[in-house]
C-alpha cells in the first residue's frame, strides 16, 4: 500500500527550491514569503469547476497546485523566479496560470511548453506525465502584493490509494 501524501511532499520541495527552509530560529520575514495550497478539482452536472482543500489524494483525482508569492520588501522585485513541482505519481494536464509557463522533465533544465525532444530523425512532443517542474519568470512584483501561479494534475491510476 502506498499512501497519497502529495501536498507534504511538494511543500517539502517547494521549501527546498526556494531557499526558506530554515534551520535557525525564525529570524525576520524573507523577502519572499511562498505559501503552497492544493485543491482538488471537480466539475459538477452544470459543468461548473469547483475547488475544495485536499490532504490526500486518490487515483484520477484532480489536484490543482497553487504557490503564492508575497514580496515582504518595501520595494518592487525584478525578475522573480517563481517554480512549481510535479508530484511523483502525477501527470501534468497542460493547465497552468499565468499561460506562459517553462516546463522541466529534470526541475533543472526549462523550456517553453510544449517541450520538444528528437527521436531518430523527428522532433516529437515530451509526454505531459514526464513533466516535473513548471517556471514563471515574473517581470515585477511590486512591494507587498501577491502572485500565485498554478499548475492542475491528475493523480496516476496505477497507484493505491490509502487502506487498499
């Protein structure tokens, strides 16, 4: 069995790549605070979408991804890299906010979407379930204001979900 423990695992990661993980005792707020929330998403018979906090996840679950940045600075920041892992076990669905959105199959190397790679003598398209890691490149954030960047998710089939 193998529990769906998504969210801990992306926050973990988020607070990695973002260099606020901390070993020290708080000290004053980072310039940028980022805050990780997933959502799982469902259409009901209106075909209306609607977003309910989530903690753990199921096969073909829906899961909408969503970072908000917050300039802590009295200043505006130039040039924020803002990146949003793929869990493990998930499969990107090419639905991502803002749009102009790099994607990443190793969260190191990014391109712009959708990722090309050449097999033999053709160029093909990167399967969306090898995609790891989005990136936005944020022209301005302006002094206390927020951005949030957002990436949707299906959980893989294939996986068990908690007490099966």
């Amino acid at each position: 069995m193998r529990a769906l423990s998504y969210i801990a695992t992306t926050m973990a990661a988020i607070a990695f790549m973002s260099g606020i993980a901390q070993a020290e005792a708080p000290a004053a707020k980072p310039p940028v605070s980022i805050e990780l929330s997933a959502y799982q998403m469902t259409i009901n018979q209106k075909g209306e979408t609607s977003a309910k906090p989530v903690k753990q996840a199921k096969p073909n679950d829906i899961i909408e991804y969503r970072a908000t940045y917050t300039n802590n600075t009295a200043k505006t920041i130039k040039g924020l890299v803002a990146t949003l892992p793929i869990p493990a076990d998930t499969q990107f669905l090419a639905k991502s906010s803002p749009a102009q959105a790099q994607a990443s199959t190793d969260g190191v190397n990014f391109a712009a979407m959708p990722l090309k790679r050449k097999t033999g003598s053709q160029t093909v398209n990167v399967p969306l379930q090898e995609y790891r890691a989005l990136r936005w490149t944020i022209a301005e954030l302006p002094a206390g204001k927020s951005i949030t960047v957002t990436a949707q998710t299906r959980v893989n089939s294939t996986i068990r979900a908690v007490g099966q």
